[in-house]
C-alpha cells in the first residue's frame, strides 16, 4: 500500500517542480532569444536605400518598467521612426528576470531595436544572460547608407581580464567595402573620461573611433542624464541619454550630406 501511495504522488511532484522559483541567477531563458540579429535583419531590410534615417535612443531601463512601458506606448503612436537603440543596462543586478522583462517590454514595439551591454548587464553572469537573450556584447548594422557600431565599453566590470573596448573588433569593422557605407555612428553605453571606462587608452580609442568614414557622433547611456559633449575638442560630439525614470528620449534625423538633427523628447 505504502508503495502504492508514493507512486501516485510522483506525477504530483514533477507536476509541481514546474511550479518551484529557480535562482534568479539561474540562466534559465523563456521566449525569444537572439533578439538583436534578427531586429537588424529587419533594420537593414526597411532601411535599404534609404538616404534619411530616424531612431530613437534610450537608456538604463533597470527598475523602471513602468516608465519603458510607456515610452513603449509613446514611441508606437508615432510613424517617423526607423528603429530604437537602448543604450544599456537593462538589468539593475544581473538577473535573468530583469532581460526578460525589459526584453519582453521593448518586443512591443512595432519598430525593431537593438540593446547595447551595460555596466549594471554585467553583474553576476548578467553577460551570460545578455548574451542568449540579444546577443554578442560588439556588433553593428547598417541602416540606409550610415553604419552603427555598437561597442562594450564597461572595462571596470570586467576587471581588465580582457580587452574592453575590443580594439580587434573595432579594427575588423574597417573592411566593410559597402557601396551603400557612407557615414559612421558609435553607439556604447559608457563613454571616455567616465569611471567605468579603461581611461589609459580613452585618446586612442577616440583616435580609432575617427579613422572611420565620416564619423558623424557618438551615444552613450550610464550617466542618467541628457548631454551634449565635445570629450576632446576634436569637434566629435558624445550625446547622452537619461535613465527612462526621466521620462526623455533622444531623437536623431540622419540626412544626406552629412547633415542631421537631434531633439529631446520628454513624454
């Protein structure tokens, strides 16, 4: 009898092992992965040919899931935008839940985007889970004639145990001989002179950063605030976001003859 019983209680247990909260650290991913290669499939597609391009830029989401709601909701009311950039920390502590959140959130709008690794991503096995839910840390697209390249900028998380910037990368997006490449955008979520950055090789970073053709700016996230900077006084200008929780976005129209404009959005 008593084996009886324990065997009618073992389809109850496993039942119930579906129901059991795993370590938030777990690694354990639900729903789509791989979400940046695909959204720049859908980026290079819409954007083939053209000569004018719009995106949106935000930053540092963690926490504020309410707030990337609602700029989800602003941004899918407007029909000018080509795609958005987040800009990086999408997580406050690494958690698995943190990406899928944010992930699952930003899956609702009706533009594709692309989600850069910030220094908050990092913590615990949060690269871990960056990476199976958007992909590389170092990537990059082209969207009409103009080429964005996204970079892990975050050296102080990683501790200096391997090249952050990854200037082998940088160097390898120098052959791209695209006829359609015309103009260069950087994208990272910590810029030069910040404290997270590897401030030894902040000159030559910027120096390869200018070899590229027509560099038209550069975008960071991490200081949770808007800005408009000359780091150098080489006429590069580094624009910054503010967190989500401030409720703005940055609005980038690129236009032919190296010429575009750029607004704050407050919603």
């Amino acid at each position: 009898m008593k084996h009886l019983l324990l065997l009618l209680l073992i389809p109850v247990f496993f039942q119930s092992c579906e129901m059991i909260e795993y370590h938030p650290y777990d690694g354990r991913i639900k729903g789509e992965t791989g979400v940046n290669a695909k959204n720049i499939a859908r980026i290079e597609k819409a954007c083939e040919g053209k000569t004018t391009i719009r995106f949106a830029m935000i930053g540092d989401t963690q926490r504020w899931y309410d707030d990337t709601e609602d700029f989800v909701k602003v941004l899918n009311k407007r029909d000018d935008i080509d795609f958005v950039i987040h800009g990086g920390d999408i997580a406050d502590f690494g958690m698995t839940k943190e990406f899928i959140w944010i992930r699952d959130i930003m899956n609702g709008l009706k533009v594709p985007y692309v989600a850069l690794l910030g220094n908050h991503d990092c913590l615990a096995n949060g690269e871990e889970i960056f990476r199976k839910i958007f992909g590389p840390e170092n990537f990059s697209f082209l969207a009409g004639d103009t080429k964005f390249i996204c970079l892990n900028t975050n050296a102080l998380e990683f501790d200096y145990s391997h090249p952050v910037p990854d200037f082998q990368f940088i160097e390898s997006e120098y052959s791209d001989e695209r006829e359609a490449y015309k103009k260069t955008v950087f994208a990272m979520h910590v810029r030069p002179f910040d404290d997270q950055f590897n401030n030894n090789i902040a000159n030559v970073f910027q120096r390869y950063l200018k070899e590229f053709r027509n560099l038209q700016f550069c975008l960071n996230a991490h200081n949770h605030r808007v800005a408009t900077d000359d780091l150098f006084d080489d006429g590069v200008i580094y624009y910054g976001v503010s967190n989500i929780k401030k409720r703005k976005y940055l609005v980038f129209t690129l236009k032919p003859d190296n010429l575009y404009e750029y607004e704050v959005v407050e919603f």
